[in-house]
C-alpha cells in the first residue's frame, strides 16, 4: 500500500523535532464539561503510546480559576507508569509545593509579553509576574526540576494590539535569567506570520538567545500555524508544542483559538522527512478517541481526513 504523504525532504530543515504535546493541560483547560480524571489519565497513557515523549500532564493552579484542571492531585498518581516526559504548569509557590509533593520532575511558569494580559491572566504587572516566579523557579532547579518558561502573547494582544519585538525580548531574557531552562514562545491568539516569527527569533538570537532554548507555540486562529511552525524550523527551532486534535484556546483571551493541531503538524514533518518518532495512525486514533468523549468532532484537518477513509 503506497503511503502518504510522501518524504520529499526540504534544505536546512532539523532532522529531528521534539514535539511538546499540550492537548492534556491546555488542550482540556477550555473544556466547559468536567471530563473524568480516569479519561484524562487514558488520554496520556494513548498519547504516550503513540510516540509523545513529551506531555504536558495538568496544572496545579486554583480551582477558582481552571476548574477542569482541579484534579491534579488525584491525575497525576495514575500516570506513574507513563513512560514520557510529564511536565506541569504551576502558578507560584503554593503550586510548585503540590507539584513536588507528587514527585514532579518537570515545571512550567506562564508569563506574559503584555501587561493587560499579564493583569487579567495573573493579576499582576509583568515586573510583579516575574518576581512571583523567581522562587518557584529557583527552589523547582535547587530541586533538579526542568523548568520550562511560557511567555504569552509574544505576537499581538487583543487589547494592546501590536507587540514590539524588544519589548518581548526583554521579557523573555528577564524568564531565562530567572534560570528557566527553556522558553516556549507563545502566539496566544494566532495573529503572527512567517516574517514575523523569523524577526522575533532572530532579535532573540542578536540578545544572546540560543535557538536550541526555544520552543514555540501557535495558536490557527487566522489559518498561519503551520506556515509560522515552518519558519521557526527553517531558522533552527527543533521543539514545537502542539495539541491532539487541535483542542484548546484561552480562557482569558476570548479570540484564542485552537491550538496547532499535533497531527497536522506530524503530516507535515512526515512528508519533510523530519524525524518525530510519533505514529500517526495512533495518534489520530487517540484524537478520534478523545472527540467521542467529548462530543463534537475534532478540528484537526488530519482527524478529519484520516478518520473518514474507508
């Protein structure tokens, strides 16, 4: 049987990409409906056989604020047999201490490039954002955690518009001085474009920035995810979160979107000759899966595409 997409390799491409898979956390966080603790850990268990080797597992945040996501302590005691990295999404110190408790070896902070959405997102100014992170990161390192920093909006806001590109540099260096060991640039309500991107990683590199500490992180409000992923690959970035099936948005930026959905960007790896390590069919099976429990069909191109042939 002939397989597609065909391999049809592209010049200075990386041979291989680590894919940071979000469905889990960010992709559930929107969900208006509870999903079952058991369905969630199901879900990481199918994600992690079908290649993953990454996935962002939950997030120890309040209640009040991500109620699908208040289960943390009972979810993550089920994925101990996961055989993928399981990073969390921690708030402050009150988060990392639940984190740790349950033998968390991997952290995430989530910052913002604006102020207005640092403020609505976290109730502070970004200054006062970063110095709310500095002993989470400090006490998650001193405890050999990988802290992986999110910096949001780094393209446009919905109420601050255009985002200067110095003014996101500044950002992200004042999270990777804090001893974050990666950053994960984030395009919260999916307005950048290819020129864009290569701008912003460019001005990160001119700052002292290796490209092997960034990751990014699309979102397809306006159809660009995958063109702007392309980009980032073509100036050397080899990590790229994405979620299954394309779930998720943000809850505090009502224009956000989903994410890139994970098989649409493993379609497109496939046929650039780009090594993941994730099976496609499985994949696809997990979202198809997942949809069911959710009740409306996945957004993926992908899904859709490979799951409606006989």
């Amino acid at each position: 049987m002939n397989r597609l997409p065909m391999n049809v390799p592209a010049p200075g491409l990386p041979a291989r990409v680590r894919i940071h898979e979000v469905g889990a956390r960010d992709g559930l966080q929107n969900e208006k409906t509870a999903v079952p603790t058991e369905v969630k850990a199901e879900f990481v268990h199918r994600l992690a056989a079908a290649g993953l080797t990454t996935i962002e597992a939950t997030s120890f945040v309040h209640p009040k604020w991500v109620p699908q996501l208040a289960d943390a302590e009972q979810l993550f005691p089920l994925l101990g047999d996961v055989e993928a990295a399981l990073p969390v999404l921690v708030p402050n110190e009150r988060g990392l201490d639940r984190a740790l408790a349950l033998g968390a070896t991997r952290i995430a902070v989530f910052g913002s490039a604006t102020e207005t959405f640092a403020s609505r997102n976290l109730n502070r100014t970004v200054a006062e954002s970063l110095a709310m992170f500095e002993p989470v990161v400090a006490r998650a390192k001193e405890g050999g955690a990988h802290v992986r920093g999110y910096l949001s909006m780094c393209f446009g806001d919905p109420w601050e518009g255009p985002v200067p590109v110095h003014q996101v540099v500044s950002v992200a260096k004042a999270l990777l001085d804090l001893g974050c060991d990666e950053l994960s640039l984030g395009d919260t309500i999916g307005v950048a474009t290819p020129g864009h991107v290569q701008q912003l990683l460019s001005a990160l590199n001119e700052a002292g920035v290796t490209t092997d500490r960034i990751g990014v992180h699309f979102h397809d409000t306006y159809g660009q995810a995958l063109s702007n992923t392309l980009a980032a690959l073509q100036h050397g970035v080899t990590t790229v979160d994405a979620s299954a099936g394309g779930l998720g948005g943000c809850p505090y930026a009502k224009s956000a979107t989903g994410n890139l959905a994970t098989e649409d960007l493993v379609w497109m790896l496939d046929g650039l000759g780009i090594e993941t390590g994730v099976d496609l069919a499985a994949l696809t099976a997990t979202s198809v899966w997942m949809a069911e429990r959710l009740g409306r069909p996945s957004p993926s191109r992908t899904v859709r595409a490979l799951s409606h042939k006989e």
